[in-house]
C-alpha cells in the first residue's frame, strides 16, 4: 500500500486496521511520516473493531475518520463527503 502511495497521489486512503503484514496502526503512521501537511491522503480507517474507545484510538494515532464493518452505505457517504470537503480545500 504505501509502494502505492509513492507511485501517485491519492486523496482517500479507506485502511483497514488488520491488514496481513502491516497493521493499518502502523501504516497510517508511515503516511504521516511520509506525507507531512496536505499532500497527505485524508485517511478513513475501516474496521469490525466497534469496542468502546476504539475510534477514539485509531482517530488519535491519525486516521481522519472512522467506519465500523459492516459498512452501512451512508456511513461510508458520509465519511467520503467529509473527505471531498477536505480535499477541495487543499
């Protein structure tokens, strides 16, 4: 995924927090390191973790926004809205 990331600009990245070889925690934070300011892909973690206290977690380590699994349509519109909104104003 970050391979990805450095052949061309994304606006959206929808991460998944358990990925196989790198978990979505730690790839998120290679974005940041990698893609300070607003070159950096607004970041939506998505994951079947809903316990209380997990969005807060991953939104602290710096996804930008939270869908829990099973994805409900709206909420998945509704995140990528916000992320339109942040991606025009760069």
């Amino acid at each position: 995924m970050l391979r990805s990331l450095a052949a061309r600009p994304y606006d959206v990245v929808l991460m998944d927090v358990q990925m196989p070889l790198m978990d979505g925690m730690e790839a998120t934070q290679q974005i940041h390191a990698r893609w300070p300011g607003p070159e950096r892909p607004w970041i939506i973690a998505m994951t079947a973790n809903v316990m209380a206290g997990d969005r807060e977690t991953y939104l602290g380590i710096g996804m930008d926004d939270y869908v829990s699994k099973p994805i409900r349509p709206s909420e998945l519109e509704r995140a990528l809205k916000q992320a339109s909104v942040r991606c025009k104003s760069r």
